[in-house]
C-alpha cells in the first residue's frame, strides 16, 4: 500500500478513483431514507434551535436599520419581477383605454377577485385566459356595468375607444 501512514492521502485518492460509484450509491440511499433525513435535520435543528434564535435576536437588534433595508429592497425586487411576469403574460397597458397607470388584473368569469399584485400572482399566471388587464377606472366601470349584457358591453366599450380616439387626435 503505498498510502501507509497517510490515511487521508488514501481515502482522497479512493474518493476521486470511486467518484460516480460512491455519488450514485449516496444519491440512493438519499432517495430510500428521505423522511429519515427530513427527522434528523429536523432533531439538529431542534438540539441547536435556541442557539439561532439567540444570535438571529442579537444581529437583528444589532443590526436594525441595515436588515430593514435588506428587507425593503427585497420586497421591492420581489414586486418589480412579479409585475414583469404579469407585463409578460397580459401586456403593460389598459386593454380598453390603452392606460399604463394604475393596472390590475380582472377576472372575465366574475369570480371575486383583488387588484392587489401580492395577493395572487401565482393563480394569475397559471390561469391567463381568465383575466384581462385593466387600469383601475376601467375596472370600476366593468363592474358598475356588469349587470349589462354581453353585447351592451361591447357597445360600451366601442364607445369608449371612440371616445379616446377622439381625445388623442
């Protein structure tokens, strides 16, 4: 052996000759024993629980005004990507009037709905055909109208559109 007396040298050189046998057959047994796993990582977590709430306490208050600002910026990033996917997905402007302000998302089957993009940004994506974008007083005027029928409605909104190309020209 030429390893002798040099244990780790042995063990490095047999890890790096046995790579993919020795991934293969952890990623396995990782497979077979997952609620295993899942009960140790929880009982570490347990044994040093207080420990991180101790030290996550002591940089919060350490560290009040620098986490805030994380926290703000995230939030931030958080809301320009979800209005990003949903410019994507349902354009960047009114449908009816064209207007880039004050857009929400309306549901066209009248199901109980809220502009609010913090809300339900997933169920607007996984479902697109069943929301239009519109900016807030177009929505208000759907639903004030909502008792029209279908073709009072269209008409309407023709009527609008008229309307507005005749503010623009």
């Amino acid at each position: 052996m030429q390893y002798k007396g040099n244990e780790k040298e042995y063990h490095r050189q047999y890890y790096l000759r046995n790579k993919d046998k020795l991934l293969k057959r952890a990623k396995e047994w990782g497979d077979q024993h997952v609620e295993e796993k899942r009960e140790k990582e929880r009982q570490r977590y347990l044994r040093k629980r207080k420990k991180i709430i101790e030290k996550t306490t002591e940089y919060y208050f350490k560290n009040k005004k620098k986490v805030r600002v994380y926290r703000m910026l995230h939030r931030k990033r958080k809301v320009s990507e979800m209005k990003s996917k949903l410019n994507e997905v349902f354009g960047s402007s009114c449908a009816i009037c064209n207007s880039t302000k004050h857009l929400c998302l309306h549901e066209k089957y009248g199901i109980h709905h809220t502009c609010d993009i913090y809300s339900a940004p997933k169920y607007y994506l996984e479902h697109p055909n069943n929301f239009i974008r519109v900016c807030y007083v177009c929505h208000k005027a759907i639903h004030y109208f909502a008792k029209l029928t279908v073709e009072e409605l269209q008409r309407f909104l023709e009527l609008i559109k008229i309307l507005r190309g005749r503010n623009d020209g």
